[in-house]
C-alpha cells in the first residue's frame, strides 16, 4: 500500500514537529558565535558606554577588513577540506612588492591598476600552492608551510627588507579617502575609510560563488569526501588550483589594502596573524575536516575576534592575554563542534 507524502506548512507543524533549539544550532553553528558577539557587545557597553559609541564601532569596521579578506580565502579551503597557512606570506611579498614596482618604476600607475595587479599577483602565488597539493599528494598543510617560508625567504633574500616609510602618492590617498566622517561629543574626528567597501564586495562574490556555482557545488563536495566527488566528476585538480588561487587573490588585496591604511610597507608585516584568521573562521563555523561553512558565519568570527581584541586593548590587558582568550575561544570551538558532529 503506497503512503502518501506528508505534507507540512509552517502554521500547521506541531510542537513536536518544529526544529529545536538544539537541532537549529547544529546546523547553523554561527548562532552560537552570533550570541557571544551580542552578548559581549551589551556587557562591554553597560560597563563602558564608550564602547558602543559610533567611534569605536567604525574603528572595528575598519580593523576587520584585511582580517575579513584573509578569512573568506581560509573560508573557500577549509569547505573543500584543506588548509592554508601561506597567506599572510603572499600577502607580504605581494604588497611590498607591487609597493617597490609603483615606487621605483611605474610612479604614474593608477591605484585601480595596483590593486588588480596585487590581486592577480597574489592569484599566482596561489596557484603555486593548488599545483603543488595536487602534483605532490600531500597535505595541503604541510605545502602551505614549505610556501610560506618560501615565498618569505624569496621576498627578505632577493627583494628587500628595508622599510618602505613614503608610499607613492596615490597609494597613500587611497588609504586616507574617506567613505563617511564621525565627530564625537570631544571634537574626535572618526573616518571610515573608502577601502572598508572592498569586504562586502568581497563577501557578497563568495557568498556567490558557494552557494550559486558548480564550483560551489565541487568544493563542499570535495570537502565531504574527496574520493566521491571523484567519482561524481568533480575535478580535483580543478577545484584545489580554484580555491588556493582564489584564496591567493584574496591575501594579495588585503596586502596591499595593508599598506595603504598603514601608509608604510613592511616585509616583515602580518607575521603571526594566520592563527586569528583560521580561529574567526572556525569561530563562524566552519569544521577543519571540511564539507561546512558560511560567508555570515565567517563575517561573524572575524567580528567576534576583532571585538576581544579591542576589548581587551580597551580594559589595557596585554597582547599575551588576548592570544590566552583566543586560544580558550578556539577550544570551546572545537568541543562545540566535536559535540554536535557526535550527536549527529
């Protein structure tokens, strides 16, 4: 006897029907991270109104847009179940690079044309780490360390090491241009910078290309199972150069972004830094072993992790604690979501 479908309308779902709690936080892990970014927000403003002033909340606008643009390339590997560790190191070859480039030898090049050659720059480097995960069949972890000592070595041994102090004209106004400008009951003047536009657009295309492309499709598939998405037809070799390159794109622009709203460039710069960006994006939800992760939720970790340190700054709690703070985030990440992989 044939069983016809059940049908269920939202108005119409029994309580036993409707989505727990419980099962809406397992499939959508940022919650968690959602009401811990709330939470510390509203428990920092009560104790210091300051904090929520329009001032504090442009300043970590503008902090979260290299941190951002980094995250939403970790973003794209941890989905299809690799890891990154190089692009902090792309990022600082790139920038300094193109920096050295436009000062010595192309003094009149505009800075849309900088950005894109940073951008396409960081692609390459990129796609040196995709080639090499595929050709030599190793962890994409243990590349991206080699790669990044690599491309550092390159960088300090043949392009230089001295600091970049007097950035080319258009380089230094495009890190003042201002997108709007707050002054504060004290005559503080707060601008947000024209370059905070680069993240969204950024996050709006990898949003895009995750949950709109085949290549979306390839690199969550890869991410479950290699070997299945294999035999679906899912190229391999294809997706790792796709998603290194784009992660490589992604730290080139921060680079140079980096440079601009720093208004120096320094090839020592961004050292250390990988271990924040893989934490906000594991903080947003997304599993080391691959196959989960949302542009919103990442956004939400690189805020969370933006706002602790501002915090902590704020309170005058030294850098040796905010790296204690974030370590202890990351492990109550990892036992969220060991937890929840268990009861599924």
């Amino acid at each position: 006897m044939s069983v016809p479908p059940v049908v269920y309308s939202g108005e119409g779902l029994s309580k036993s029907k409707r989505p727990g709690l419980g099962e809406l936080i397992r499939k959508r892990p940022e919650i968690i991270t959602l009401f811990l970014l709330i939470t510390i927000c509203i428990v920092v403003g009560v104790v210091n109104p300051a904090f929520l002033q329009a001032s504090t909340l442009i300043d970590i606008g503008r902090a979260s847009v290299v941190m951002g643009l980094f995250a939403l390339g970790v973003l794209i590997i941890l989905a299809a179940g690799g890891i990154d560790v190089s692009f902090t190191a792309i990022a600082a070859f790139t920038m300094y690079s193109m920096t050295l480039l436009v000062q010595s030898r192309l003094p009149d090049l505009p800075i849309a044309v900088i950005l894109i050659m940073a951008t396409v720059g960081g692609a390459l480097l990129g796609v040196i780490n995709g080639l090499l995960v595929h050709h030599l069949k190793v962890a994409s972890l243990i590349v991206t360390i080699g790669t990044q000592y690599l491309f550092r070595g390159f960088l300090l041994s043949f392009i230089g090491t001295v600091w970049i102090m007097q950035l080319p004209p258009q380089m230094g106004a495009f890190g003042r241009r201002q997108l709007l400008q707050f002054e504060s009951a004290n005559g503080a003047v707060t601008t947000l910078p024209v370059y905070f536009l680069v993240l969204p657009v950024a996050a709006i295309i990898t949003w895009w290309i995750l949950n709109r492309t085949l290549m979306g499709r390839a690199i969550f598939a890869v991410g479950g199972n290699s070997d299945i998405a294999s035999r679906l037809g899912y190229s391999l070799r294809t997706v790792q150069i796709f998603m290194f390159g784009y992660a490589g794109a992604l730290a080139g622009l921060a680079g140079i972004i980096h440079v601009c709203a720093n208004r120096q460039a320094n090839p020592f710069d961004l050292v250390g830094t990988e271990i924040n960006v893989i934490a906000a994006v594991v903080l947003g939800g997304a599993r080391i072993t691959g196959g989960t992760g949302t542009v919103f939720g990442t956004m939400l970790g690189v805020l969370l992790i933006v706002v602790i340190n501002s915090v902590l700054v704020l309170v005058g709690i030294p850098s040796t604690w905010q790296r204690l703070v974030v370590g202890a985030f990351i492990l109550l990440a990892a036992a969220f979501f060991v937890t929840r992989q268990r009861r599924k």
